[in-house]
C-alpha cells in the first residue's frame, strides 16, 4: 500500500515536505539546515531547458511512487546529466566521484563516460577510496546508525528504518558502498532536493536526481568498482 506521499500530494506539497523533512535532519545522507542572511534573497537565474533534457527529467509515474518531474531549470547546466569523454583515467566500468567538481562518471567503452551532477559530503563528512558496489535497492528503507539516533533522538521513530517512498532519505534508488566485506555505511542516493546538487551538503553520501539515480542504477551492476575521489571543495554550505 502506497503511503499519502504518492501521487495524491501535488509536486509543491512534496516539495514542502521534503523542506520541513531536511530541517530535521533526517539521514546520515541529510542535508544540513542552512544559515541564511538577513540580505534579500538572489532571484535564481531560470534558464531555458532544451526538449531533450526535459524529457530526462520527466515525471514517472509509472514507478511504486510516481516520482514528479525535476525542474532543473535553476540548476548550472554542467550538472544535467550528459555524455562526455571520459577524464577519469579509470576503465569502462567504473563510477568515478569527482568531488571537487560534484561530478559522478559511469565510465563505458571507447573513451566515454556518463556524467552526472551531484551532491557530496559536508566538510567533517568527507569520505574517499576505493570500494565497490556491493549490492543495489530500488525504494530502499533507509535506516540510521544507532550512534545518529543517539545524536539526535527525534531520528528514534526510524531506529528500525524509515519507511520506502519519495521522502525517504535515501529517494528513489540506492547503491551500497562496501570495502572487501565492510560496509562503508556510505551510499550513492536519490534526492528530490535538485538545489542540492552541486553543493557539499550531505552527512558523507552521494546523491543525485532521482531521474539520474534511476538512470545509474539500471547501469552499475553489482560489484562495480567506485573511485571517490577527495580534494579542495569549491562551495560549503552550513
């Protein structure tokens, strides 16, 4: 059975939701509370999206919990998802995070690569190496490490996991991060927040679009190598 978050909340009420959600704090892929100035508000530049990248960020309704369409009409167009040439160095086969630059590649023969553009860990949060993907979930149930709940005891409703859905803190797809046979307690997710991508906002995870997960999962088999690769961040918030 489909929670109320389906397909009878209008997109601006899930929106809202996912608002009040990220005050809390949620996930140890959650985005931190932002500090705002008491300067007037920037009116974001909305760029017009060319028909074909509408139709990558189309709704889907078709999904366990129709997922809205993405207006990425505010986001820096270098973090549409696009094919390019493959910069990572790294063989076909392969996922790549380029934190500096908020990119994750799916690297693929003849020298190319899909790249897409995420969120990344929080200065504290940093995590890099090599792993691989150990397994994947579609609508995972996302739940806390017992020493968050501690942290923040308004996470103690989901000690045993929070429910799947378009809330649920690790979206609509998720790929387990593990070293040998440890989980690394990382993973790359899914967020309806498109304002995050591009910024380093996160408890550690990697998230894109959920329209952009969606698309890396049906890529990735399971024991994929994953590069996550750390330097100098260009854009903090906090």
């Amino acid at each position: 059975m489909h929670s109320l978050t389906d397909a009878t909340l209008s997109r601006r009420a899930l929106l809202a939701g996912l608002a009040s959600l990220g005050a809390l704090t949620l996930a140890g892929c959650s985005t931190t509370g932002s500090v705002r100035s008491a300067a007037a508000p920037t009116e974001p530049l909305r760029r017009t999206v060319p028909p074909d990248v509408l139709a990558m960020y189309s709704a889907r309704p078709e999904e366990e919990y129709p997922v809205p369409a993405a207006d990425v009409s505010n986001l820096d167009p270098i973090y549409w998802r696009q094919e390019v040439d493959n910069p990572t160095g790294e063989p076909a086969g392969s996922v790549v995070v380029d934190t500096a630059n908020r990119f994750l590649y799916w690297t693929m023969p003849n020298g190319r690569a899909m790249r897409y553009g995420v969120g990344i860990g929080r200065a504290g949060f940093e995590w890099g190496g090599r792993a691989h993907i150990a397994y994947k979930r579609k609508w995972p149930i996302w739940t806390p490490p017992s020493e968050m709940v501690d942290r923040q005891p308004e996470l103690e409703m989901y000690r045993h996991g929070q429910p799947p859905g378009l809330l649920n803190a690790l979206g609509a797809r998720a790929l387990y991060i593990h070293q040998g046979n440890r989980d690394t307690i990382y993973r790359v997710h899914g967020t309806m927040d498109v304002a995050t991508i591009g910024k380093a906002v996160s408890s550690g995870c990697v998230r894109l679009i959920f329209q952009d997960v969606m698309d890396l999962y049906e890529r990735v088999p399971n024991g994929s190598p994953i590069v996550v690769l750390q330097s100098q961040a260009p854009e903090v918030i906090v």
